[in-house]
C-alpha cells in the first residue's frame, strides 16, 4: 500500500497490536473471511488513518461477494491514500460493477488508467476473449468468453449443468489473472468468476446422439434453427467420466464392451460414433426440432435421449481460499 507510517508507533501495545495483526492475515489467508473483517476492523479502530487496514476489509468483503461493504472499505482506503492505488480501485470498481454503480465503476477504470468508451450507463465494448472459471470454488471448470466491461464477460460455451451457468449469462469476474489457456495460436488469460449478473435464457440440454461421422456432426453444428444458441460436442472435452453412465443412458450392444468410461477414450484414428452435446437453447421444442431435422437428413443418425438436468449456481463456503491461481501472490488487479 501506499501509506508508509507504522501503526504500531501510535498503538498503545505494539506486542498486541502484532498478534491481532498477524490473527487477521492468518485468518484471511485461511478462508476465514467474516473473521478476517472483524480483525481488521477492530486494527482499523485503533488506528483508524491507515489505508491498508480498509483495503483488506475490502478486499476480504470481495470474495464473501459483499458488495456494498467492499466499495465502502475499498473507498475509505482510497481516501486515506497519499497517492492512487490501483488494487484498491480495482476493488472498488468490481464491488461497484456488481452494485450497477457505473458512474463509481468507470471513475474506478479511470483512475487506472483503462481506456473506457465515454457515457453514463453500462460498459458495453469489446474487451477481447478471455477464458472464464466457472465456480472456482469448486470443480472449476473454464470456459471461454467475450469480455464486454473490464469485469463483465459473456459466456460462450455451454457450460456443464452442474456449474449452475448458462450459455451467454454474463458474469462478473476477478481482476487478477489465475492462468492461462490456448486458444487458435496463441493464449488467453483466465480469470475467477465471482457470480452471474445477468442470467441467460438459454438453458443447458443434454444430447445423447449417435453420429456415424465427423461430417455428419459438423453439419449439425451448423445447423441454425429458431430458439437454439449453440450446440457443442462434449465427447472429447468432457473427460472426468463416462456423461452417458452418469445419465442412466446406456451405450449400443455393439458398442458396449470397447466402451472405456471416459470420454474421449478413443484413439484420435478413431471415430466415436455415440457424441454426447451441451446444447444451449430456449426451450426443448426448439433442441427436439433441431435434432429431429438432423436425423432425418443423413442415414445412420439418431438421438438417444435429450435431458434437461437442474441449473443452480452454487456459492463458496467459509474456510475456502478460491481465488489464488498457481502461484499466486500477485497484485489484486491486473488489466
């Protein structure tokens, strides 16, 4: 942080003040989020000037998604800063993006120096592609997307039921890269997802389809249909575990003792004709319409099942450190 005078020359007990110190980072770098506040709180109480104190208030009430206490804290250090800090705006601009403060959001951009397109309402530009993880408090899955704000994304996948995402929510996301991810030449940065913002009325349908080539898939994901958003091949990309078993869909007879369970067991020479799909799409009529086309233009194809599992966005627990990428102690914020 900026500040540079020592709270421990103006504490009535330096000894003291060292031990609830060391409490709260202790109890921050543990998960211990509500109590890491707490701690930093009753510091900031004795020596209410120093900014870094209400930075890492702010910071913890970040990642409990508590956003009207993180721009608060986030702010107060702010004030207290000798000069701008750009971990502190970077919180504060997440905390207020979340709140659908945009002027407070783009002052916070302003203030480090982003590049924002002039206006009062939302941002709405092309940041570029990122990679997004999804839940990182859990299984972490990642997925691609456009970034239309500094901290807002738009999901371009279809994401596995069980992340609670959704083709083409947007998100809101960290400021601090965790890795990286190929795409096309190149890489892409990834970064935590902290919730949904605006929640997509594509849902996520499952398809478990027999497809007798490569070209015969290609023609259904190109297919364009009223209602449907994108239709994705999950046979090689899922490979934790058989999608069919865990469905209660079963594999052909003729298919069923070279059937390893995981996805994309085959060999790259190889074909699998049983493709399981993430669809996203409006509504089932729209995915059976798609589907029903499909078979009926190419010999050899057909539709096993088509569910339409349970969508429900999940939260971290206390005691949770999510949000470090390997490595990890870098800066809070990063364009």
């Amino acid at each position: 942080m900026t500040n540079t005078s020592d709270p421990r020359d103006t504490a009535p007990d330096t000894a003291a003040w060292d031990a609830l110190e060391a409490r709260a980072y202790d109890a921050f770098d543990h998960g211990q989020l509500q109590q890491a506040s707490a701690l930093f709180g009753e510091l900031a109480a004795l020596a209410p000037e120093v900014p870094y104190l209400h930075y890492m208030r702010g910071l913890a009430h970040k990642y409990l998604r508590d956003w009207p206490a993180s721009l608060q804290h986030s702010l107060r250090a702010q004030a207290l800063q000798a000069s701008p800090d750009d971990a502190s705006a970077w919180n504060a601009g997440i905390a207020a993006t979340a709140l659908g403060d945009w002027t407070e959001a783009r002052r916070q951009w302003t203030r480090c120096g982003i590049g924002i397109p002039q206006g009062d309402g939302p941002i709405e530009h092309d940041f570029g592609l990122v990679s997004i993880r999804l839940n990182p408090w859990g299984n972490g899955e990642t997925v691609f997307a456009r970034r239309i704000d500094v901290v807002r994304a738009r999901l371009l996948n279809v994401p596995l039921p069980e992340t609670g995402h959704r083709l083409f929510d947007i998100v809101l996301h960290d400021g601090a890269k965790t890795g990286e991810r190929a795409l096309d030449d190149g890489t892409v940065p990834v970064f935590n997802a902290l919730q949904i913002l605006q929640r997509s009325d594509h849902r996520t349908f499952v398809a478990f389809i027999r497809c007798p080539s490569a070209d015969d898939l290609d023609a259904l994901q190109q297919a364009e249909l009223p209602g449907i958003g994108y239709v994705e091949d999950w046979t090689a990309s899922i490979v934790s575990l058989c999608l069919r078993c865990s469905y209660g869909v079963g594999h052909g007879e003729e298919d069923a003792a070279d059937t390893a369970h995981d996805e994309g067991a085959a060999s790259n020479d190889d074909w699998q004709i049983e493709r399981n799909l993430g669809v996203g799409a409006q509504g089932k009529a729209a995915v059976e319409r798609l589907l029903a086309n499909w078979v009926a233009a190419g010999p050899g194809r057909s539709v096993d099942a088509i569910e339409s599992p349970p969508c429900v966005e999940s939260a971290p627990e206390e005691g949770t450190v999510w949000w470090r990428g390997a490595g990890d102690d870098a800066d809070e914020g990063e364009a």
